[in-house]
C-alpha cells in the first residue's frame, strides 16, 4: 500500500514538475516574439509584412512615416520595388475585411456536411441491411418449411406402416 502512494506521489511530482517547464516555454516564447516584433518596429519605420519567395529571397511592406514601400532582399542586397499609395491599401485592407476568413464557419460547414453525408449513408446502408435481413429470413423460413414438409410426409409414411 506504501509502495501505491509513493509511486503515486512520484507521478503528481512529475506532471507538476512537466507543467511547469511546459507553461515557461510558453512564456519565454511570447515574450521572444514580443521583443521580436518590438525590433522590427521602429519610431518611424515599421515592417508592415513580409513575404518569403524562397531561400534568401523576401518581399517587404514597409510603411516609413505616412508612405508605403514595397521593398525586395534576395542574398545580401535590398532593392527598393514601388511605392504604393495609402487609398490602394485601404481599400484592398476593406476587401479582406468583408471576406471575413473565419475557420470556425468552415469547420462548421464541414462538420454539417460530413454528419449528413454519413446520416445518409446509415440510412441507406440500415435500408439495405434490413431488406438482406428479411430475404435471408425468408430463405431460412422456406428451408425449414420444406424440410418439415418433408419430414412430414415421411413420418406421415412412417405412421400409416
């Protein structure tokens, strides 16, 4: 009994101890994301979004002041693409507002589709099973009624010897 509550206590010592390492990872990785996303920002200039276009190949959206930039850096120089007008990003900025892009619509769509899609198939498939069912019901039932018919005739022959 001894033996139960050590091991017990050993395996509560355990998950605690994996917690708690697990909930410090966490942390120091929101905070090295923070402390990320604070380096890329500036005063003045900020990395809006970033593309990447392949190994040592990347696009940039900056916005310097009140005017965006779209800058390119491939190996070890960055060239200077356009410049795009605020209106532009405005209203392609409204354009993916309305999309709405929500998982939770999809997944539900999805979860709606699946369950009637097998809601159908069980109710076929409880259709087809029923009617196998009673023909084989039926095959057994008319073996066994001429097997007594002729168990009966014998043994009708049987009694008239």
């Amino acid at each position: 009994m001894d033996d139960f509550f050590g091991t017990l206590l050993k395996i509560i010592g355990f998950l605690i101890v994996f917690g708690s390492i697990l909930f410090l990872v966490i942390v120091v990785t929101k905070l090295i994301g923070y402390r990320a996303k604070q380096a890329m920002n500036g005063k003045y200039i900020n990395v809006l979004e970033s593309v990447s276009l392949g190994i040592d190949k990347n696009i940039f959206l900056v916005k310097v002041s009140n005017e965006y930039i779209l800058l390119s850096s491939s190996g070890k120089k960055i060239d200077f693409l356009t410049s795009v007008k605020i209106d532009e990003l405005i209203e392609t900025d409204q354009a993916k507002s309305n999309e709405n892009f929500s998982f939770k619509s999809i997944f539900d769509k999805y979860v709606k589709k699946e369950l009637k899609k097998d809601s159908d198939t069980y109710k076929s498939t409880n259709k087809n099973i029923f009617n196998y069912n009673i023909a084989r019901m039926k095959k057994i039932v008319n073996k066994v009624s001429t097997k007594d018919k002729k168990n009966g005739d014998e043994s009708d022959e049987n009694k008239k010897s």
